[in-house]
C-alpha cells in the first residue's frame, strides 16, 4: 500500500456551527460541505486546505464514536486520513503485516467515500482512517 495524498485530518469538536465559524473568520477559510452520516453518529464539516481537507466532526449521540471520544480525550485531533488506491487490497496488505485493524473491509463514509480505519494501537497512538473514491 502506498498513500496517494493525506485526505483530510479529522478533529473531534462539541459544536459544529461554532467551529465552523472559527475557520472561516478565524482562517478565512470556507466550509464547502456539512453532512451527517446517521450509522456513524456524527455530523461532518469540510474545509480545503491546499489540496487537503480538514474535516470537523460532532456526535450526534453521546454513545457514538466522537461522543466517547470527546468524553475521554476532549477535543482536538481525531484521525489522519490517507488516499489510497485498491482499499480491500490495502487492508489485507496492512493486517498481514501485523497491523490491526478496526474495519476489516470498506464501509461508506462522508462525501461518498469508501473508508476503513487503522487501529491506534499499532500506528502509534495515531488513528488512521484510509480512504479511496468508489
């Protein structure tokens, strides 16, 4: 597996329109995308950067990913995510060489993508999401 490009960084916020505002008078950037994806139990904020996406993400249920992880870690950075290309590939590839994994195939993510991600216990303490265009 070889990356393509970093796809976005995700970082975990409570409120999503108070984040947005700060990236856009703050950075000056513009929020191009709000999506909620219900099976994930979050709601999604993307902003360009260059050729890279941030994307600000708020649970939608206290139980959901972002909501447990905001209770332990706070705000703040979340995943790093990379394009690849052959992501069913990639995974295989990754878990034979002694990675876990969180998801052992591809399921569907924001903007349509198709996602899986890395467990933080093998990608020191980073958790990584791969991403690839259906």
């Amino acid at each position: 597996m070889k990356p393509t490009h970093i796809e976005h960084i995700g970082i975990a916020v409570k409120n999503l329109d108070e984040a947005i505002k700060l990236y856009q008078t703050v950075y000056g950037l513009e929020c191009y995308a709000v999506e909620e994806i219900p099976d994930q139990k979050v709601k999604t904020a993307f902003f360009m950067v260059g050729q890279t996406k941030i994307e600000l993400l708020e649970s939608t249920d206290p139980e959901g990913p972002i909501g447990k992880y905001i209770e332990k870690k706070g705000e703040g950075i979340h995943h790093l995510a990379f394009a690849v290309n052959g992501l069913a590939g990639a995974l295989d590839e990754t878990a034979a060489k002694g990675v876990m994994l969180v998801d052992k195939a591809p399921r569907k993510g924001a903007e349509g993508l198709n996602i899986a991600f890395l467990h933080p216990k093998s990608t020191f303490g980073v958790l990584t999401e791969l991403c690839e265009k259906p």
